[in-house]
C-alpha cells in the first residue's frame, strides 16, 4: 500500500547505465510497470562527453546551464520520444536540473 497522497507529486528517478552492462534489459522490464515508465536511453553520455570541453569551465554558472539545456533539449527531441505513463511528452525544468546538480 502506498502512503503517498495522491495527489502528491511521485519522486522521480533516472538510471543511467553504460553500454553492454544491461540497462536496457532492465529498463524494459521496469517499463511493463503500470506505476513506471522506462523510455528508450538516448545516449547522453556517448553524444555529450565529447562535447564538454566545448562548454568551457562548467564550474561557471552560465555555461553549466548551456550544458543543462542541450542536454535537456537533447533528450526532449530523442528520435524516440520520452513519454509519461499517460503517453504526455516528458519536460525537463532546467532550473531544477541545475538547482539539484
């Protein structure tokens, strides 16, 4: 039984795998959850990695939150969308991303 209200917002939590180590495996299975979604991996860190010098020093505010958005924006145009449980389009608030980062 859960003891979360309804009507509260769920926690939300992001797994993130390497290749070959069975995410996608995992993330399949967790996907046949009703109370789960387990959307496709769009590969942020092989399409991300070689580009973070291009950001310049990320301890600076204005360049980390360059990196947030395309990254966020990376994910939101995956060639295979992320969608909640109710097929809605997943969003990103790019304040929070860098608040909690």
């Amino acid at each position: 039984l859960s003891t979360v209200p309804s009507d509260s917002p769920k926690p939300v939590f992001f797994m993130i795998g390497s290749q070959r180590s069975g995410s996608n495996w995992l993330r399949t299975m967790l996907d046949q959850r009703e109370d789960l979604v387990g959307p496709h991996p769009p590969h942020v860190m092989r399409e991300f990695m070689p580009l973070i010098p291009k950001f310049g020093d990320l301890s600076q505010e204005d360049n980390f939150k360059i990196l947030v958005d395309h990254v966020c924006t990376f994910v939101e145009r995956n060639q295979v969308p992320w969608n909640d449980k109710y097929g809605l389009p997943i969003t990103f608030c790019r304040q929070k991303v860098c608040d909690q980062a």
